[in-house]
C-alpha cells in the first residue's frame, strides 16, 4: 500500500445511517417527470407547480429525490442521522470543524442542518421525515425500471485525501479505493455508513461536482430493459454508459442514463455486504482498474458532471 490510510472510527461523536437524498434543479418539471416516474419508475410522494418529491418503490420516507424548478444544478445531497441528539452533535462537530452551520425549514423533513465538507459539497442532515406507504410489494404499481431505492452519490473534486479524513473521523469506513498509476496518489474513495460499499464516493477531478446518484432496481434484467425502454421512447441518447459490469471497484451490474437537463442517474441491481469489523478495504490500482468492465466508458461520462448551486 503506498498511502497511509486513517484507522476506522467505530464510535464516532454523532451517528450518520445512510445517504438519504438529493435535490436537483431542472428546466422542465413536465419532461423530468416523465424521465424519473414513467420511465425510472419513483413514486410521486407531493407535487406542487415548481417541485416534484420522489421515492422509490422500496422507500418509506417521504423522498429521496427532489426536483426544483431552475437552472440545472444540485443543490444538496442529504443524509440521515440517527436521532435528534444526533444532528445536535452533527451541528457541533461541523461548527467546530469550522464550516458554516445553519438550521434550515425544510418541507416534509424534520429539523434540517445545512452545512458543507471539505471538498465543498453542500449538505444537509436530518433526523426525521414524513413517511409513506412503501410499495415495493405492489408490483400492479411498477412502471420502466421500478427503481427500489436511493443508495449512493458520487462527488468529482480534487480533495480527495481531505474527504477521506474527514468523512472517515465522523465514522464512515471505507470499502474500497483507488489509486493513481504509481500508486501514491488515491484517485477514488468509497464510503459507507449503512453496510455496503458506498453511500458516498469521492473522485479525483475538477470539482465539487455531483457525478451521478444511484437508484437500486429489483433484477440485473431491468437494466437492459430499462436500456431497450428508453430506446423505444426516442431517448436513446439518454443511455450513456452500460449495461455492463465494473470489474472493479464493487463488481455491481450497472446503466448510466442522463435525464433531460444532463444530471447523470446509476441504476443496478445489488452490492455486497461491508458490516463486519474484519471487513478490510480493497484496493485498486490505475492501469488495472476496469469501471467498465469489457466497455470502456465514454469521455463524457470521465468528464461531464453537474455543478453545484
């Protein structure tokens, strides 16, 4: 190993459970919504006539996407802490870290923190949120991909050694990483907090810049009909990368689609389990790190990413 990787923090000052959510702004509810409901297949949670509140059929809080009318952009990527307690401590820990702290009113969420991490990500945590009837068993309700659940965000910036201190002090482990040809440089970090590979990933690129998020779906079918679907709808440009495999990292099956305004959406079917203590991260090294597995991945999905608020 030819970098120094920070010993995991099991018993961190606040519990952070999962990558919760993101709210993205886009041009055109109407086109996003068909994008996301008739062909990703969430379910419509509220609507008004400038946001759309969206879950997937395994979900049942409120939402797990959000989309705001305006210029294309993310606004936040959300994550859920464990108790009110929790977001206090959260609150501490931030402001203390030195970054700026704001409680916001968020609608259908409990109390909400705002904040930011090192490489510039806008966050925001909360403990609780509005619930409604999962679906997952409603199989009379699926429509294109059934999209299961959010699971993970990836984000492009150049500090990626300082995200990977700071996310791994309030008790994120990591699963597997990547490292630049020569091996003394880490070009990608996974890190989890709900017992997979990932909830949050960090690149090395010029950022912060939100790469993609990522839904589960129920089978590794749905992806090449999810591809063969968009196709018959006339957004064939929309499939960017896959159906394939990642050889490495994580070895899931995956789809990239871009939705109308360009924001990049992973479908794919499951992970591995990273819940045990002995549980060790993997790594990868550049030349042999295959995300694409027997594709290589097309330079806009390297290059193209959607900016931050």
């Amino acid at each position: 190993m030819a970098v120094n990787l920070p010993a995991p923090v099991y018993k961190p000052s606040f519990a952070v459970t999962r990558a919760s959510h993101v709210v993205n702004r886009v041009k055109d509810l109407a086109a996003s919504r068909n994008f996301y409901v008739d062909l990703l297949g969430l379910a419509v949670s509220d609507e008004s006539k400038d946001t759309l509140w969206l879950r997937g059929m395994e979900e049942g809080c409120h939402h797990s996407l959000v989309l705001k009318v305006g210029e294309p952009s993310c606004e936040r990527v959300g994550m859920r802490v464990l108790t009110e307690e929790d977001l206090d401590l959260a609150h501490t820990h931030f402001r203390d870290a030195g970054f700026p702290v704001a409680w916001v009113d968020v609608a259908h969420q409990g109390r909400t923190l705002h904040t930011t991490d090192p490489a510039g990500t806008p966050l925001e945590f909360c403990a609780t949120m509005e619930t409604r009837p999962r679906l997952f068993h409603h199989v009379e309700a699926y429509r294109g991909a059934a999209a299961q659940r959010l699971d993970h965000f990836q984000i492009l910036t150049p500090k990626v050694r300082e995200s990977l201190d700071f996310y791994n002090a309030i008790g994120f482990r990591l699963s597997e990483y990547v490292l630049h040809e020569g091996g003394q440089r880490l070009l990608m970090i996974f890190l989890q907090r709900k017992g997979n590979p990932h909830d949050i990933v960090f690149t090395d690129s010029p950022g912060p810049r939100l790469h993609h998020l990522a839904y589960t779906v129920p089978e590794t079918s749905s992806l090449m009909l999810t591809a063969d679907l968009f196709v018959r709808a006339g957004f064939a440009s929309q499939v960017e990368f896959g159906p394939a495999r990642h050889f490495s990292p994580g070895l899931a099956r995956f789809l990239y689609l871009r939705d109308p305004d360009g924001h990049r959406v992973e479908l794919f079917p499951t992970h591995y389990q990273t819940i045990d203590i002995e549980d060790e991260p993997l790594c990868w090294e550049v030349p042999n790190f295959q995300i694409g597995g027997w594709q290589e991945p097309p330079r806009r999905w390297l290059e193209e990413a959607t900016k931050f608020a």
